[in-house]
C-alpha cells in the first residue's frame, strides 16, 4: 500500500453579469452639508465587499478621499432599484451606475468650484486629497468641502447625481441559441498536486498554483479574499460536499455541518495565487468580478490529479475515499500517470 | 500567497489612480469584527411570533385533507396558515423577468412533489411552542410513485412532477422542450475526425452553507406599511415577489437588507419575505421566518445536479473539430432559476475555447426532489467540471500536455463563438502560460509563444458555411415568446469592433437554414426600448400574471 502524487490542471473562462443582459442597477450619489459624500444604493453587501468597491469608485470618480465616502445600502425607500447580488454582477453593474452618478455630482461641485475661483470648470482638477485646482496652477484652490457648501448654501444647487447602467435584453434564437450572454469574461488557469492514499483511497491537496484574469482588480485584498475563499470552495465541492451522498437516491442527506463534510482548516493546501489584469472594456476602471469563477477550475484540476496519482477517472462528484478505492480495485491497482511531471 | 503580474496587459491600464487599486479596509469591517453590524435577525421586535412550516414526509402525494384542528388549540399558537391564506399561491421566480410560467404554491394544497414541501404554516408566540405545533397537524396523504433521477424522469409513463409541466420537461420559447445550440455540422465533423472521446459527467447537488441561514423578519409600520428586514441578494426582487404573491402595491413594502451572512446564491428565492409579512397582515404582529439548518440542508433549494454527456472529434494534433453535449439539470420540483441557469450553460459551451463545430441539447427536468436554485457559478460550474475533465481525456487519447492542449485550443481576441458572437478581451492563453510556468510544466515552443492578442480572427471569425438544424423537441400548445421578448430586441452589447468584424456576416447564411417562422435574424430586429424590463419588476402583483413570456393556450 502505498501513497501516490499526481497533478492535475484545468483552464475556465467566465461570463460577468446577468446571462442576456436586462438586469439594470441604479445608484445616486449626493454631497452633505459638509462637503461628505453619501452613495445610496439597494445592493447586498454579502460579505463579498459591495459596500467597499463601490465606495472605491465613488471616491475615485468624484476625485475625493475614499474616507469622505460612505455607502448606504440597501433600504427600498432610499435606495434605487438593484437587480441584486449574484450572477457576478455587483462590481461590473453597479460599478458603473456609481461611476455615472458620481460624474453628475463632480460635475456640480466643479462648476461650484469654478463659481467660487472665477475659473471654468473644465480647466479644474481635483488631487484625490480633498483639493480643487486650476489645472498647472495648484495654488489657486477650494477644497471640495468649500466647493458643497458653497453649492448647497451660497449657490443653490444639490450637489448630486443619478445612475443606471443596463445591458438591454438580448434575445435567444430557439433553433440556433445564438445570443449575446454577456459583454466580458473572466479567466483562470489552475494546476494541483493531490496525494492519494491507495489504502484508504483519501485524497489530499497538498498544492495548487493559479493564475486568474479578472479585468482591473480594484482592491487587491477583496480579491485575495475571494480568490482563497473561492478555491476552498472548489476543493470542498469535488472531494467533500454534497446533500445527496448517494444520488439520485435521497438517502443520508446530511442536516448539519457534523454530516454536511467540508474541508477543515487542515486539508487546506497553500494556494500560489498570479492575478492577471486585462481591462474589459465596459468594466468600471476595467474590474470584471472575480466572485464566482474562483471556485470552478479547482473542481476538474483535482479530479485530473487524481487520475495521474492512480489512474481512476471520477466523472461523479464527490470524489469520495469510496469512489476512489473501488476505482483502484477495478483497475486491479494504482497505476500512476505522471503525465504533467515538474520538467525543472 | 498572491502576487499581481502587472507586466501582463500593462498597455490596456492606467495603473496611477487615487483610489482604484488600493488595498483600503471595508467600510463595515469595525461592525463586522465587533460583532454590532446588524443583520435580518437582530430586528428582534417586542412580541415577535415564529413562523414554522408543516412540510411533506413523502416524495411525491396528493394532500386528501388537512386537519389543523388540534394545532390551533396548542399553547402560544396564533394562528395556522394554509395555501388559501396566500392571496396569490403561485408563482415562479423569474416572472419577474417574463420567463416562465408560474408553478409553485406558497403553501401547497392540492399536492406535494418533494420530500418537505411546505403545507401548512404555525405562527406561535415562540418557536418551540410553533415546532410543537407543527407535530399537531393532520395531513392525510395518498401517496404517488415518484421520479428522482433525470434521464427516468423523461422516460415514457414516469410520474409527473409538476402538473404545469406535463413532459417533466421545462419549455423554451414556448417551441422546444430543450435549449438548443447549433453551430456548424459535428456529424459531418466527427466522420472525418481522428479520433472520438466520449464522456459522461455528474455534478452533485451542494448546498450554499452561509452561516446565517435564509430568513426575514416582517412588522407592520405606520401608515399601512409593512417593513420586512431580510437575508434576501435581491431586495427590489424579493419585494417584487412579495407584492405579487400578496397582491399588494409595491409601494406598501419597505424592505431592509444589505448586510447579510454570506449567500453564494442560495439566498434569491424569496421564500421567506411573503410568508412573514403575510404573517404580520394577518395578525397584526411582527413575524419572523427562518429557516434552521436541518431546513436550510434539506429544503433550501441547493446548487442542482447536472448530467453532462460530451463528445469530442478531434484531429491527430490535438484540435477539436467538433464538440457536441447534452445535458440534464435537474431542477427539482419546481423551475425557480434552472431554466434561466441553462441559457446561462448554453451561452458558455463549448468552453473557453475555439471549436468550428458545436451541438448542444439542454433538459431542465423536473423530479422530486427538493427544487435547485442558484449558487456561485450557476450555470456554469457543472459544465466547467464536465469540459475539463474532457479536455484531459482529449489530451491523453493524442498523447500532448494537457496544458499544451488547451494553448492549442484556446480562443483569442477575434475569433467567433458558438453564440455567434465574436470573442473579445480574452486571457486564458495566458493565464495556462503563467500555470506552466510556476508549476515547472514545459511547454513547446508554439504553446510559449502563444497569445490571446495573435492568431485570432480572419478565418476563425467566420460563422460555420452551413449549421445542421432541426425541430427535434418541437412541442404544441404553449405561446410563442422568447426569453427576451418583453424586453425590447437583440441589439444587446456587440463586441467591440474588430478588423474582422465587418466582415463577417450578420449570420449563418440564411438560404441553409430549414424555415423556422418564429426566427427573427437580430439584425432585422427593432432596437431595445429602455429597460422594460426592470420596469415590470418595480411594479403590482396585477401586471405580473399578464405578462408571462409564454403561457398555455
């Protein structure tokens, strides 16, 4: 009896947003008295970030300090309408709506500004750290505090904005199923190492190595977090978790998280992450979304590892101690591939 | 360990922004680490009632009678729910978008077709005292043979699931009994291949497992006004839902949400918003209804099943000639989203790569079994597993590096896709050069010097000389109406234009393809009114039942 290591690679691409389009979100974004900005929305922060990207690209359109942001979300009677959070389409969809409504409200407070310095607007800048200058002059300024209160108190103008952002519907032809799904994709590539015991027929990752595209990643640590959550989660899907152990039979369907397995802290494999940033061209600042696709290559990349550790193919998931050892006996044994061996 | 390759695309970015790009903290972190952001559950109303559900021991029966008699005299009940409570007892989700017809109760009372389909409802003064409630109905069932695997489902003389649905099949376009995908001839193909691989695949059913489990918690507010603070991903679309199964103007509800304990896709269905503010309506109290983790594992709708069969002709060097797939997902009782997750399927075959001759058939079938829904990936998750562990069969009966395969087949910028529309932005070479690299994999000199900016396009932008189509599937009796219709025409995003763009045709030439009268060439196709759509899912339960994208004749 012996221990067999192999290694496995798969490659994905994913659709961003709503399949078809026609899923619209708004955002309206206002200045309060003190020159601070609120975005409100109807978005649902579920851990992802909602709040914190969106609030990243409210600062960065508006020109202001990211601290002088804050998102409220979601109550309907002040939030506008989302189509919500799910199909990976809160970054790329409510990005935008939030980058259209913030550029209304720059606009506002520049034209403010320009009210105040007895410039025009259009050759204002603002430096990100709460300052409005004439472009190539940085010593004729207002703040953007000065520049609200002056709009909001001394001129009469809310300083504020709207935004949608809509992919219309497309259609689907019923004969062909040509279709326009979706405006961008995002991309990965993964490689595991897994060691199967032909004993006990238990798989261990012990290593994964990625690279993923997901467009600009707006703030490298929501993506780290998803990236690692989300490759969890695929190593949980192809050798752990199902309600239905022995489908499509319905029995031993677990109840609680003793019965519902998934991996422990540690059947964790160090994951080397390579993030690739190809701007898709209608993101917001490039972004895709890199919440759903994560999890998907490690499902084929393990069930590829093991059949180079012990030559059994698993096309059923979960890839169980079970599944695996009866797949060994079949073949009268481990017979190890090696097919993607380290070259150096 | 991460690291960000920013040599990769560097042209495409601006890399010197204020705010983009930085590693700022969550707005909510402070909250979240202390413990005080509040969720759906922390609204812990004085004189809360609890909501618990009498649900189905049995696969598949028909309810003879339902005696709540002994129930309603259990201490600390206020009142127990039946289906003819619900103002409107049926519905299906994606009524909101026009698609679908409507097929599953509130509380059922004609039938159950999954083993805890919910009955009747106990509203209690604690949750203890409506679980024991619970244990006091009487249902008198007549059992049914029931149906749980897919391809038995669809077998003559199976069981019928879902009355609305008859074939156990759902319909698309009001015209098929399947999503269909036809681009070029894989017959004509896989006659002149090298070699054939076949492959069947199963993905398992898997449950979201957010730590907070789906609920809402519903009081009446001042001025007629119900407030409903809940776990939803879609607030508009939950509140939506609520209005039209209440039959109540949008504009009465107040919705609460935003911050919720992960969600992963399990969290859209919107079971839990009607029952509680139907609660609230009907006694006067704040109500909540949530779902423990027993409930949440068994009778929250799941990631669903999916069966994939793949066949593959592909040439001595490792191209893929033709890739044909059927699939079944199994959707459960009930339709929910599958239907809506395998257009979503349909969309992304054959996969990341440039295949010149592509066939799919695509089944939402329906068993009994606890109804799917969404979950990270939907759509595609399944499909990914499936391909994949088809690629390394491909490359092992050509005998290259599995990587090497991929490079090979990989699309890039220009070329055209099964979807009959033409690939843009893409990455995957890269993303498998960079894997190659870090796991000391070599590759050959053509896999290295490979891009997603180069070898794409010209001939490979061209849609196929001829596509095989058919009317296999072809059904009767339901309206025609695509998934689209209501909302405007197919002028949806094109791809950015490309030199090759222009000269591609609008479409499979027209004079090979066999007549399909409800076929509408989307170039000849009106241009899409503003997001109608989204107006339909801001408004009254009355629009709703009048719009369905198909509906029986």
């Amino acid at each position: 009896m012996a221990m067999h290591r192999g290694r496995g690679f798969a490659s994905i691409n994913y659709p961003i947003g709503m399949n078809l389009g026609g899923d619209p979100s708004q955002a309206l974004v206002h200045s309060n008295p003190d020159g601070k900005f609120t975005v409100a929305l109807s978005s649902i922060d579920l851990g992802q970030g909602m709040k914190s990207v969106t609030r990243q690209i409210a600062a960065e359109t508006l020109g202001i300090p990211v601290a002088d942001v804050y998102v409220d979300t979601a109550d309907s009677d002040t939030g506008p309408h989302c189509m919500g959070s799910f199909a990976s389409r809160g970054t790329h969809r409510v990005g935008n709506a939030v980058i259209q409504a913030a550029q209304e409200a720059r606009a506002v407070m520049l034209e403010a500004a320009a009210e105040e310095l007895e410039v025009d607007p259009a050759d204002l800048v603002t430096d990100g750290h709460g300052n409005i200058h004439v472009k190539g002059a940085p010593s004729r300024s207002i703040t953007t505090m000065a520049a609200c209160q002056a709009a909001q108190f001394k001129q009469g103008r809310t300083v504020s904005g709207r935004g949608i952002f809509l992919i219309p519907l497309s259609e689907v032809d019923p004969d062909t199923g040509e279709m326009t799904p979706v405006s961008c994709f995002a991309h990965a590539a993964m490689l595991v190492e897994v060691e199967v015991d032909d004993e006990t027929g238990e798989v261990s990752v012990l290593d994964m190595q990625s690279a993923y595209e997901l467009g600009r990643a707006l703030n490298p640590k929501l993506v780290e977090q998803q990236l690692i959550g989300g490759a969890w989660m695929g190593m949980s899907h192809v050798l752990w978790e199902t309600t239905e152990p022995y489908y499509p039979d319905r029995s031993h369907g677990p109840v609680d998280f003793n019965h519902y397995l998934m991996p422990g802290p540690g059947d964790l494999a160090p994951h080397h992450i390579s993030v690739l940033e190809r701007p898709a061209p209608d993101g917001p600042f490039g972004g895709k979304g890199p919440g759903e696709m994560c999890a998907n290559p490690v499902l084929p990349a393990v069930a590829n590892a093991v059949y180079d550790a012990v030559g059994v193919r698993i096309d059923e998931l979960p890839i169980t101690p079970e599944k695996v050892l009866r797949g060994i006996r079949a073949n009268g044994g481990a017979r190890p591939k090696m097919r993607l061996a380290r070259t150096r | 360990m991460i690291e960000f390759r920013k040599e990769f695309f560097a042209n495409e970015r601006d890399d010197n922004l204020n705010e983009i790009g930085k590693p700022t903290r969550r707005q909510d972190i402070l909250g979240h680490v202390t413990g005080r952001s509040p969720y759906f559950d922390d609204h812990l109303f004085e004189g809360l009632l609890h909501i618990r559900c009498v649900r189905s021991p049995h696969h598949h029966a028909r309810i003879r009678r339902i005696d709540i008699s002994a129930a309603e005299k259990m201490p600390g009940v206020v009142r127990v729910l039946l289906g003819n409570d619900v103002p409107l007892n049926l519905n299906t989700l994606l009524s909101l978008l026009d698609f679908g017809l409507d097929d599953e109760p509130v509380l059922s009372e004609t039938k159950v077709a999954y083993k805890g389909e919910p009955v009747a409802a106990i509203i209690a003064e604690s949750e203890a005292q409506a679980r024991a409630a619970v244990k006091m109905v009487k249902v008198e069932w007549e059992v049914l043979p029931h149906v749980l695997d897919v391809e038995d489902a669809l077998k003559p003389g199976a069981p019928v699931v879902c009355d609305v649905y008859p074939t156990n099949k759902f319909i698309y376009h009001g015209k098929f009994d399947h999503q269909k995908l036809r681009y070029g001839d894989v017959e004509e193909a896989f006659a002149r291949a090298d070699h054939i691989v076949e492959g069947r695949y199963q993905m398992s059913p898997i449950e979201q497992a957010p730590m907070e489990t789906c609920g809402a918690i519903a009081a009446p507010e001042v001025n007629d006004r119900y407030v409903c603070f809940t776990s939803t991903q879609g607030l508009f679309f939950s509140l939506g839902t609520a209005a039209k199964l209440l039959t109540m103007p949008s504009s009465r509800l107040h919705f609460v949400g935003g911050t919720v304990g992960g969600g992963f896709g399990g969290k859209v269905d919107s079971m839990h918003e009607p029952l509680a503010i139907l609660g609230a309506m009907l006694t006067g109290r704040p109500c909540k209804y949530a779902w423990d983790r027993e409930e949440e594992m068994q009778v929250g709708a799941p990631r669903g099943a999916e069966r994939w069969y793949i066949k593959d002709g592909v040439a001595r060097d490792g191209r893929i000639l033709a890739r044909k797939f059927t699939g079944y997902f199994d959707s459960g009782a009930y339709t929910r989203l599958s239907s809506y997750a395998i257009i979503k399927g349909v969309g992304h075959l054959p996969g990341p790569y440039t295949i010149p001759n592509v066939y799919a058939d695509v089944f939402c079938v329906y068993t009994n079994r606890t109804p799917a829904t969404a979950m990270r990936g939907f759509g595609i998750t399944g499909v990914d597993f499936a391909i994949e562990a088809h690629m390394d069969k491909v490359a092992e009966t050509v005998g290259m590096n599995p990587i090497g395969l991929r490079i090979l087949n990989s699309y890039r910028d220009g070329d055209m896709k099964a979807h009959r529309r033409l690939a843009k932005n893409c990455a995957l070479v890269e993303c498998c050069q960079v894997v190659a690299e870090k796991g000391g994999v070599a590759l050959s000199q053509e896999s290295r010097s490979a891009t997603s900016l180069t070898g794409g396009g010209g001939e490979r932008a061209r849609l196929p000389a001829r596509t095989a189509t058919d009317q296999n599937g072809a059904v009767s009796g339901f309206r025609g109406g695509n998934y689209a219709r209501k909302g405007g025409g197919a002028s949806g995003p094109q791809p950015a234009a490309m030199p090759v763009a222009a000269a591609v045709p609008a479409y499979a030439s027209s004079q090979q393809r066999p007549a399909a009268p409800a076929y509408q060439p989307s170039a000849t196709a009106p241009p899409a009114a503003p997001a109608p759509a989204a107006e339909t899912a801001r408004h009254g339960a009355l629009r709703f039942s009048s719009l369905s994208g198909f509906r029986r004749r």
